[in-house]
C-alpha cells in the first residue's frame, strides 16, 4: 500500500476555522443536495416501479420525524414489484452527544456538541437477479469555536444474491471512474475501506462484493469535497439503475428466491451486529423506524 | 423488594473448594443431564410433530461440532408442520477465555481458565397462535485452584404473537410452582431479571410475555441448586408442551402470520443487538451455526 493509501485510510479529522457566515452556507448547501438527491432516486425509482404497468402508481410514502434535542429527517419508503422494499432516509440533526459516545466522535469529546445531515438509501429488490444496493453520504461538524471540525462520510455497496460478476463490474467500474477525477488514491483506498468494513466475520464471509466506504474526508478544499459526495450520489444512481435495467428481466425460481432470503439474514446479521450507523443510532436514541429502515422485507433462517 | 431478592438479583458467584474428584463428578452429572433433556425434548416434540399425520416420520437433524482449543456440541434442529423450526442445542466446552473478555467473567479474572455445559432450546411454530418458547440452562466453572468458581445459570421465557394471555398464565404459574419449591424468592427475582433482560430499548417493547432468567447461581448445597436446574428443564417441557396442546388447533389467516413474521422480527432484533449470549458467542469464535440457531426461519421486516 503507498503512503498516501495509508494515510487517507487514516484520514483525522482537521480543525475547520470558517466564519459562522461560511459555515451556514456549508450546511445549507449540503442539507439541500441530500433533499434534491432524495427527490431525483425517489422519482427514478418511481418510474422503474411503474413503467411495465399502464396506469400502476406505486410510489414512495413519506413519514418526518423530528430529533427530540433538535432536527429531523424523512423516511421514504417503496413497497413494489420491483423493489421490494426500497428507503430513502435524509435527516439534518443537532445536538449533544452523550457523555458516553463522545470519546468515540473527533471533535465532540469536550462538549460533545454535533451537526450532521446525510442521505441513505437502501433498497432490496423482488427479483433475486438484482442485488440488493446501499448508499449513505454525509456531512458532518462537532465541537465549537476554533476546535470546530468538519468532514464528510459515506459509501456505497452492492449485495447481489449470486456470483453476479456483470453487476459487480459496472457498479465497481463506475465508482472508480468517479473516484479517480478526484484522486487517483480514493478508489483503492475506499474499496479496501469498504471490504474490511462490510465483513462478518462469524461467518468468514463478506456482505456482498464491496464498493467504496470512507469516513473523515476533510481536505483543504471544502466544494472539492462537496463536489466528490455530489458525485458520489449521482453516480451511485445512474450506475444502479442500469445494473436493475440489465438484469430485471431475468427469470427466477422459488430456490432462487430462498436463496434471496438467506443471503438477506446475512445482511440483517452485519446490520444488527457490526453496522457502526446502526447500533450507534439505536444506542443513542435515533429514530428507530429510520435506522431500521435497512433491514429487508422478507428473510430466512436455516 | 425484600433485601433477599435484591441480593439474589445481584448474585455473584462464589468460591468452590471442591476437590477434584467432587468437581469431575459434577461435570459429569451435569453434562449427563443435559444430552439426558435434550433426548426427552426431542422426542416429545417429534411425537407433537407427527401425531396428526400416519407414517409422517420428521425427526430432528444431528450435526455435532468440536471447539478449536476443547470440546464441543451438537445442534439438534427439525423443520415441520407444527415445528416452523426448533432448535435443540448441547455443548460441554473448557479452554480460555481472550485477555478481551476475562474481566466480564467472574472467576476468568486472572488466567481466562473456563469449563462450561448446558442446554439451549429454540422453538418457532408454524402457527402464529402457539408462542415462540426458549429454554436454557449451564453450568460454569472458572479459575482454578482455591479461586474456582462454580455457578448455574438459564431461563425460560415465552414469546406469543397476540396478546395470549391463557399460555402467559400457564407458563408463569409452572414456573412460580417449582421455583418456589426451592426459594420463595426465586419466582418475583427470576421473573424480574427476565423482564429486565428480554427487552427492547429501541422499541420500547418486551421481547415476549417473559419467564424467569438468572445467572450466577450457587448455594452451599450444589445438589439443591442442580436439583433446580433439572426441574426448570422438566418443567418447561412439560409446561410448553400444555400450551402447544391447547392453542395448536386454532385456525389462522395470512394476515395473523404476517404479525407473526413481523413480531418475530423484534426477536432477531434482541438477539442481535443486546442477547449476551449471542454476542458473546459470535465475538469469542463459538459455533456460528449453533449460536445463530435461535435465528426465525422465516421473518418479515417494514
């Protein structure tokens, strides 16, 4: 691994000295493109959902939520023939951490104080011939005064049910395509992240085939950054939709289908037992029905 | 609370000075009774499985497996009709406990030294009007020399999908019966610490109507305490066979089956996130495939 690999993979979280002035624009910015990306992969999906179908109008419920200590988010979820179960969950929250956590957070070990706003979409699909997919991207800031920080986070993985190396390839192809306009170093940096993160380890056994995932993403350029996450978001969705164009006509059989649902325990068993998101969501009182909102809609044990 | 039944809640084991004869023969009763139970309730739940049904013969599946470091077990598991799926497992292992986890273990403190057998049942109907029911009970020794330590620990709880309270009743009534054959106070402790654990913080939910749990268990007299440990076995056998008797003939709708899915969702949920056993069993290299029995066969999330 060169230098710099091992560096980004180490990436800290730098002291962020911007006016408050700037700072509100940073966040407005990032909380409005989580919005405007939620609003475009709800339409996408939307017109998948229902483009077979004359007169089908299956769409995306929403529900808010707000934060108790301050924010809120929005679930949208699809229920279809074609996704099974998609979410699409934006929320922009403020407050303090729990003594508890705060050790855990760079920059909110003093006062534990938070601003975060992100973007999740997870989606399970009905036809077993098209992984299962998963973005997040987020902003966040802690702390106050010239001890601020502030960085972006995210990431995007493919879960397909079987050795489905054509998806893989596009998925892999594209994100490392994106990456490298950027930096030539994310792409093998942030696959490596993401292999090591999504991994059960009871199981010897990876989520699925991998993508990218980074955390503390901070350089001295802010709309660089901003730019990378945008892109990030655009990306993910046009590379999965043509990933669910490709393989939707597929035929299955109700092994394939089983098949489908014990891969999907698998991912219930990551989420549950490793998903730092999740368990630190739950454990600090987030809102459950949106952490949660990954778990798929239908799963089987042997 | 009486002052007994806060100091029973707070329970820690003590010394054991046995001699190494005495302890050898305490393995050996223990771990006797417990491949002794599982035969008992693997046949009582092959006969349920099969009564209805002329030369329908589903029998429970065998698959032992051996602990890397000593020991080992065998996971019991039948797929039925009645049985959705259920699980019996049986393990005698020793070894030591990782620098990691040796402060959690009374006894383990110093040099990690463990030896421990027990019992697990699991068991998920097909029909959602017959509770979900475990059952699980151990023996562990730690340390060695004059700071042995020797205790019992399990419990029992039941998990309905509706608010059923006639199987709530019979359940606690058998086990109050023969708790307080032994202790007076066991049944308002055990019942408590089972409230306490089977519960779901991020739901604000029971994981089910409860039972008794405990842990750390060791009177002077250890046959007294063993005595205990064999009825809670024999009781809950005899206690859920009574209620899949009574409830197993109830007409059910696709409807009641999918709260079932759904509520057995909450269950994954517990065990995933906050099941000690579990967790601990993933974290410190146990059977995956014996831990994760307890898993539902099939399971529905929104």
């Amino acid at each position: 691994m060169s230098a710099k690999v091992k560096m980004l993979k180490t990436l800290k979280a730098k002291e962020c000295l911007d006016d408050i002035k700037t700072l509100k624009n940073k966040k407005q910015f990032a909380s409005m493109w989580f919005r405007e990306l939620r609003d475009k992969i709800c339409k996408s999906f939307e017109e998948i959902e229902n483009k077979k179908i004359l007169n089908k109008q299956i769409t995306f419920n929403q529900k808010s939520w707000e934060r108790d200590g301050g924010g809120g988010g929005t679930i949208s979820i699809m229920h279809g023939d074609v996704f099974e179960k998609v979410g699409v969950n934006i929320s922009t929250v403020h407050g303090k951490f729990s003594k508890e956590f705060r050790q855990q957070i760079p920059g909110a070990e003093e006062n534990g104080l938070f601003w975060a706003s992100g973007i999740s979409v997870v989606s399970h699909m009905c036809n077993p011939h098209v992984p299962a997919a998963h973005m997040n991207t987020r902003m966040l800031i802690t702390g106050k005064g010239s001890k601020k920080k502030l960085w972006f986070g995210g990431g995007g993985d493919l879960t397909p049910t079987f050795n489905d190396i054509e998806s893989s390839n596009i998925f892999h192809k594209d994100l490392k395509s994106i990456c490298d306009k950027y930096d030539k170093s994310y792409y093998p940096t942030f696959k490596r992240w993401c292999d090591d993160y999504f991994y059960l380890p009871h199981r010897e056994e990876p989520r699925g085939v991998g993508g990218i995932f980074f955390d503390y993403l901070c350089n001295e350029d802010w709309e660089k950054d901003f730019s990378f996450i945008q892109s990030i978001g655009s990306t993910f969705l046009s590379s999965y939709l043509s990933i669910i164009k490709r393989r939707l006509s597929r035929k299955f059989n109700d092994k394939d289908r089983e098949t489908q649902l014990i891969k999907r325990g698998r991912y219930v068993e990551f989420n549950l037992l490793y998903d730092r998101g999740t368990i630190f969501g739950l454990k600090t009182g987030g809102n459950t029905e949106a952490v949660l909102m990954s778990l798929p809609p239908k799963v089987s044990w042997y």
